[in-house]
DNA sequence: GTCTATAAAGGGATAGAC
DNA sequence: GTCTATCCCTTTATAGAC
C-alpha cells in the first residue's frame, strides 16, 4: 500500500513535470531531460514509467483533450436561459483559460502538426449536436429572438473571442506596452465585453 | 553577373523550401534534409548560403514578420471612411490569410516560444499609434458615432475574429465535418459576418 | 557553387547495479 | 523503484574533391 503511494506520487510528478515542458515547448521541443529534471528525477526512470517520449506524450495529450472536452461539454450543457448561458460560459471559459494559458497553443500545435489524432475531437462533435446550447440557439432562431446565423459561426465567433487573446498575448502585450497585470486586467474585462458583443450580433 | 544571378536563384529557392518546411513543421519539426531535398539540392550547400539551420530560420521569420507588418500598416493607413476601412480590411485580411494559412500558427509558435524576438513587432507598436486608423477611431468615439471603447479591445476583437478561424481550423472542420471547400466558403461568408459584429458592437 | 563522405553533437533509449 | 553509465540512431555541420 505505502509501495504504491510511492509509485502514484512519482507518476504524477512526471505527468504534472510533462505537461509543464510540453505545453510549453510541443513535442519536438520538448527534451526527455528537461522533463526528468523538472521532476527530481532522470531520464531512465521517466522511461521506466513511460516507455517512450512519444507514449508519455500521448498520455498528456489525451487528458489534455479529454479535459478540455468535459468542460466546454458541461458548460454546454449547464440548465439555463440562452442569453445567461452566453454569459456564465464566456465568464467560466475565460476563468479557465486563465489558468491554464498555455493549453490552447498546446492543443492548435498538435491538431495542426497531426491532424489525424483528431478523432478524440470528432466524438465531441456527436455530443454537440445533441447539447443543449445548440437546442436552445434554434429554439431562440424559431422563436425570432435572434436571427437565423450559422451555428458554425455562432461557436467560431465566440471561441475565437475567447481564445485568441491567449494565443497572441505576446503580440499584443508588446504592441500596447503592457505588463502581465495589465494584460490580465484586460482579459477579465472581456468577461462582460464578449457576450455584449455575440448578443448585440444576435439581436435584430 | 550571369554568375550571380546563379546565385541568387539558388538562394531563392532555399528559401522558398525553407519556408514551405518551417511554417509546417516550425523550428525543432523542420529537418534540414527536407528543405535540402525539397529544394532539389543536398544539405552541404544548404550550409554553405546559410551556415546553420538558426540562421537560415531566422530569415524566415524576419521575413515574415516584415512581410505581416508591412501589409497590416498598408490596410490600416488606407484612404477610407472608418466603417468603409473596417470591411476592407477584412474583406482583405482573410483573403490574405487563405493564401498564407500556414502564418499564423508559424507567428504564434515563435512569439510564444521566443518572446524575446519581438523587439521587431514592437516597431510596429510604434507606427500603430500614428496610423490613420487609430485617429480616425479616436475621431469617431469623439464625434459620438460609437461608443468609446479601448482601441485595445477593437484591434484584438477584429483579429480574432479574422486570424482564429484559420489556427483552429482542423477542429472546427472535424466538429462540423466539413470538407477542404465547406470550410472555405464558410471563411468566405466571415467576410461580410466580421465587419458586421464589430461595427453592431461598436454603434450605440 | 555544388557534390560525396564523414565528423560531431544531440537526444532518446537501455543495461545493469543497487 | 531508482540510479549511473553507455549505447546508438538521428540530424546538424564540416572537409575536401570537382
């Protein structure tokens, strides 16, 4: 029993050491020492636990994804009025992003660099249909408290509003001369000032 | 003279590969025998133009950076109305980006790999602030023709809108499953959607 | 300028002791 | 489980002939 809290203990400071070096270097640039050296240990044993670079890769990439999905999936799905949703998802959405800020360049590179370890992606797109913001957003359309948009656009607008900023925030935080503070400051006030915009849209 | 225009065409062709390589598979992905081969030369006298694999992808990225700088500053001192240059520079940026999508992410990834190397944006920060569009932004929140929000938030608003849709496309493609030419008129139709969004966001 | 051959470095992976 | 030492393949870089 203390045998396996021991082993537990040691696998998760490589996962949480991995998922530090990855998301911040990707899969090419990642080194398995910088890796072992974040966790206290050496390479050999990160080999013992993991086999390979590219399996202790795909472990975190899968949870990284799996994660991302459970969230985004219960947003969705949270038991409220449309234009309330928009908001407490952007609120929520934005929260998490702060977090974890280095997850959406992460996840682009992957998807972008291997394309084919989409599926994980393509089962979210099953439940999506059946989500309850994509019910409520054609309900609304019928109803005619909002116009007839794509929901494609309707996602992609409101994602990118959301994510973007993460992504380019070494560009902007030098193109406006801005210290991390003021960054964030900014981000948060895009909690009230992205669903103004995507309901102002929506509106006739 | 014959001689150096040998020269110059072999270097332009290096080029040519090294970029096709880089903005695919960025700097650690790129391999310097796919560039060699891809320019139908060997790696020997890939070193002899440009001695090591950083400087050859520095080039790349200067001429990158240089090339986004110069066409972003063009559309934003364009001779237009305000509401007019929003559309066109839209209409424009996103038909600029269909014909180099791979950009972004190569942008993305460098800045957030190597913040530092973006002293040479930090030019463009400069030149921003005297660029016709942010007086004539500044204009029009005080003639009272949209509210005053901070430039900061349209600027970062309007790229997202333009830029993400083309860092995310893989998952987008996959949620919708959508194929290479859906994918791309939808892009398409974003180009009356974007102006749109800001300019409902923006009025009163 | 361009090539072939090869050196040198880097980094993932394993053997074997403890 | 964990370490040290080392292997070995991949990839960058150079030497030297043409």
């Amino acid at each position: 029993m203390s045998e396996e809290v021991k082993i537990t203990t040691t696998e998760a400071k490589i996962l949480e050491s991995a998922k530090k070096v990855f998301y911040l270097r990707g899969l090419k640039g990642a080194r398995m020492e910088e890796i072992a050296k974040e966790a206290n240990i050496n390479t050999a044993l990160l080999h013992y636990y993991f086999r390979t670079k590219e399996k202790l890769y795909l472990k975190i990439f899968d949870d990284a994804i799996s994660n991302f999905k459970v969230q985004i999936l219960e947003l969705a799905n949270q038991d409220m009025q449309f234009e309330e949703k928009v908001k407490h998802f952007v609120e929520k959405y934005i929260s998490l992003l702060l977090e974890n800020s280095y997850l959406p360049i992460f996840i682009i590179n992957e998807l972008n660099q291997n394309p084919d370890r989409i599926i994980e992606i393509l089962n979210v797109g099953d439940e999506l249909r059946e989500t309850l913001l994509l019910r409520q957003f054609n309900e609304e359309i019928l109803k005619g408290n909002i116009r007839p948009v794509n929901f494609f656009h309707f996602l992609l607008n409101l994602l990118s509003l959301c994510v973007f900023p993460f992504i380019s925030k070494p560009i902007f935080k030098s193109l406006f001369n801005l210290s991390e503070e003021q960054f964030t400051s900014l981000i948060l006030e895009r909690k009230n000032i992205i669903p103004d915009i995507i309901l102002k849209w929506l509106k006739n």
